[in-house]
C-alpha cells in the first residue's frame, strides 16, 4: 500500500495525481526491514514463512541512506523513511535507533526534512524508544486488533500493546492503530471504532484493511459474504468515528484521493538480506515471488548494485493499461490495477470478487460524498 497521506482534496475529478516512480532515482520513500525475527504469531502474517534470526547491520543501513538522503539524487527537502517488518522492528531497537540518528544528521547537512515512521505490533516500548520517538517526532504505526479477544486470538499479548499504546498517546506522539479484518471480526468493526474512542481517546487515525490471505478465502461464496459484511461494517463504523471527530480509513479510500496509474508506487526496500525489493510484503527468500521482486543489493563490500532494467519491467507490472478488465471500469485510475501482492496471492475467481467489491464499496464512497471530506 502507498505510504503517500494526502489528507486534503476536493472531489475525485479534482484528486492529485501520484508521484509516479518511473526511475529508481525518483523514490521519496525507503522502506527499511531490521529483521525477520517476531515476537508474534499472528494468524494471517504474510512473512511467517520468513522467519529467521537474520538481521541488518548498520554498516547495510548506512549505504541505503547515502544514497537515499542525497541532494544529488533527487532535489527534494522531504524524504520519508519507515521502518517495519519483515520481523518486528523494535527487536533491533539498538540500530534502529542509529540509523534513525545517523539518517538525522545526514539529512540536516543538505537542509532536508526526513519524517520517520515505525510500524511495530506495540508489545515493545522502553523509555529509551519513547524519548527518542519525541525526540525525532516519530508516528508510530500499532498493528492492534482493538479488542481483547481479537487481539488475543489473531496476535496475542493485549495488556502490553494496550498500555503501551496509552504511553505513546501520553507522549503526544500520536499513534495511529492499524487493524486486519479478518472473518473473525469483520461484524465487530463498529464496536472496534467505540472501544478505541472510550479507551483510547488519543488516538484520532484508524485504518482497518481486509486481510488478504489465500488459506480464508478459500470458496467463492465465503469470499463475498466477507466482503459484503466488510462494506455495511465498515461504513456504520466510518460514521460513528466520524461523529467523534475521528477518522476511519483503508486502502480504497485512500486511494480515492489520487489518480495513479500503479496502486502502489513501489518500493525502495532494503530487506534484511541486504537486498533490494520492489515490495516490503515480498522481502525474504522463503517467499516463492522473492527472487522476481528484487532488484538490487548491498554487496559485501558495502556497495549498492541496481538492475535498472529489471527495476524498470516491475514497475511496469500489475497497471491498469495493461489489463483488459480494468479499460472500462471507473476505478480505472484509483484502483490501478490493485495491489501486486493481492493480485499474486488470490486465484482469478477471488481476485474478480476482490475487484467487484472495490467498486461497490467505492459507489458507496461517491455517493456519500466522502471523498470531500478530511479521510
């Protein structure tokens, strides 16, 4: 999914038009995975084939950002950098916290601005963690299902990530909660808005995204329920959050607010093999569509190889021009031709489900006028 936020825009005729990555040097964003450890299991992970104890060094992360905070490369006084998994990123908080100071220092030399972001499943929050977040205005990104018996069955550990979101929140840093919706509480999405607005007044930004994963879906008609169920929750949820000025989001909305003509705009993924991956859910070798989605490395001797030629066959991948089923639908330049890891996971009998429900759930959008409002 695309990390661009752009809150404000005043109709989808009038959306801003993606940054459009069509060169390796035009990236704004790095995507940096310390790991493949986890101290979760959660049921739906798409990396648990993944897992290792393998980690990055800083000397890895390093060459990534010399070449990423760079005013050679690119002209550009902001650059984002997240760091997620993968693992859990908080497991390597020591060059974590390096690199996020290296990456500080380097950008201030060239009068740049980087925004930080950290997408961790919240169970880990040390004092060290909490200030340097302060310190540097990180918004961390929680993975938390909200409600207890969710969370407890889906990812485990709910006392910890709960107070620990409480801690963030205390801090002013803001934290945005990202939940999966899975078949076990796609019916509970609007209690899952009313738990966080009572317990968690804080925190104002919720994206709640269907879970994508080939092993639920296995049958038509369960597919449909599911994202027909996924629709009415959604949007009794979506009002209620609303009324409390709070705002409810996923990937379509999002989408919603920009013309593009790839759903996503790729990524500059530095993986914790030291390679580089078109895609940060495609980011280890246990993963059959690996070796497809790599396009670069860091060598042992610390250099940083691209293919251009490789990298300029993927990002040509997975658009809308080059899908016959995509030419007359209206989503055409918002869905663009849907996610390449959702693509690649679902069969073609799902993935023709997964884009009618992009567009019922888009109607619904347009005809409330959503897309005017503050998403």
């Amino acid at each position: 999914m695309t990390h661009l936020n752009n809150d404000n825009y005043d109709s989808v005729n009038n959306a801003s038009t993606v940054y459009s990555v069509r060169n390796i040097n035009d990236f704004l964003y790095l995507s940096i995975l310390p790991d493949d450890r986890c101290n979760f299991h959660c049921s739906y992970c798409y990396s648990a084939k993944g897992r290792s104890d393998r980690q990055l060094s800083f000397d890895k992360i390093k060459v990534i950002l010399d070449y990423f905070i760079d005013n050679r490369r690119i002209n550009e006084t902001k650059l984002y950098i997240t760091f997620l998994g993968g693992g859990e990123p908080m497991l390597s908080w020591k060059t974590v916290k390096q690199s996020i100071e290296y990456a500080s220092c380097l950008a201030e030399s060239q009068s740049i601005k980087p925004q930080f972001e950290i997408v961790t499943n919240g169970s880990l929050l040390s004092e060290d963690m909490l200030a340097t977040f302060v310190k540097y205005k990180i918004q961390p990104r929680v993975s938390f299902e909200v409600l207890e018996k969710i969370q407890m069955m889906q990812r485990g550990m709910y006392k910890q990530v709960s107070e620990n979101l409480l801690k963030m929140s205390e801090a002013e840093l803001h934290p945005q909660v990202r939940s999966v919706i899975t078949p076990a509480n796609v019916k509970l999405i609007p209690e899952m808005v009313e738990t966080l607005i009572g317990r968690f007044p804080a925190v104002d930004r919720y994206y709640f995204d269907p879970v994508t994963d080939k092993n639920i879906f296995t049958g038509k008609v369960r597919a449909e329920n599911f994202f027909k169920q996924y629709i009415s929750s959604f949007y009794e949820a979506f009002d209620i959050a609303r009324s409390n000025d709070k705002i409810l989001n996923c990937a379509m909305l999002q989408n919603l607010k920009t013309r593009a003509r790839r759903y996503c705009h790729g990524d500059l993924c530095l993986t914790p093999t030291g390679d580089i991956s078109i895609c940060h859910r495609i980011a280890s070798p246990a993963e059959k569509d690996y070796q497809h989605c790599v396009y670069g490395k860091i060598t042992n001797e610390g250099k940083l190889r691209f293919d251009q030629t490789k990298f300029a066959g993927l990002i040509e991948e997975d658009i809308a021009d080059k899908k016959p089923a995509c030419q007359q639908c209206f989503l055409k330049w918002h869905c663009a031709g849907g996610c390449m890891v959702q693509n690649r996971t679902y069969p073609p009998e799902i993935n023709e489900i997964v884009c009618r429900f992009k567009r019922e759930f888009s109607t619904i959008a347009l005809s409330k006028n959503l897309i005017s409002k503050k998403i």
